[in-house]
C-alpha cells in the first residue's frame, strides 16, 4: 500500500511537481531536473529524495550520474483517493447552486 501522506506531501512543492512532470517524458539526471529551477544540484538532490521516499520516483546510478524514472502507481493510488470524494463534492456544490439560485436578490 501506498504511503498517501508521502505522496501528497512530496506534490506539495510546484518544484517536485514541475519535475514529476519533467520524468514524464522519460528518464532524466538529477542535473537534468534542476536545471529549469536555477538550484544547486544538492537542492533538486534533496527535491528528488522527497520523491523517491513517497515512491513517485526510482533512481540508479549510471558511472557518476544518477538518473530518475517516474513511478506512476502511487499517482494513480492519490488519483483513486481522491475521485471517492468526487461524488460527495459534486453533490454539495450542486445543493450550494440551487441553493444560491433560490436566494431572493
């Protein structure tokens, strides 16, 4: 099972975020994710340890340079999460909407 805490908290940050985005078109260095961000490397390497603690990320070294794959499953375990409670949202804002409706101007 997926630890949801550790995914939420590593999509917490619009940098983590931006590079999750980045791996989604295919394996990139850990250079290679800070680079847009104008960090250090110790920085995206920090970032990129927050990823790879909540499971979104795998690493493996390759001579000196360590390259990161996304692992989509634990999105996939926030996405299900999150659509259980499509439902209750829909209903409450579509009570809200007929609710504002029905209020005299």
């Amino acid at each position: 099972m997926v630890d949801l805490d550790a995914t939420f908290v590593a999509l917490s940050d619009p940098t983590r975020r931006a590079m999750l985005a980045a791996l989604s078109n295919g394996e990139k260095s850990i250079g290679e994710l800070a680079a847009p961000h104008a960090m250090s490397f110790a920085g995206a390497a920090k970032h990129v340890a927050v990823l790879t603690k909540a499971g979104l990320v795998a690493r493996r070294k390759v001579g000196r340079q360590q390259l990161c794959r996304l692992r989509p499953g634990p999105l996939r375990d926030a996405d299900a999460w999150l659509r259980q409670w499509e439902g209750f949202w829909t209903t409450q804002l579509d009570a809200l909407e007929a609710a504002l409706k029905e209020k005299p101007q």
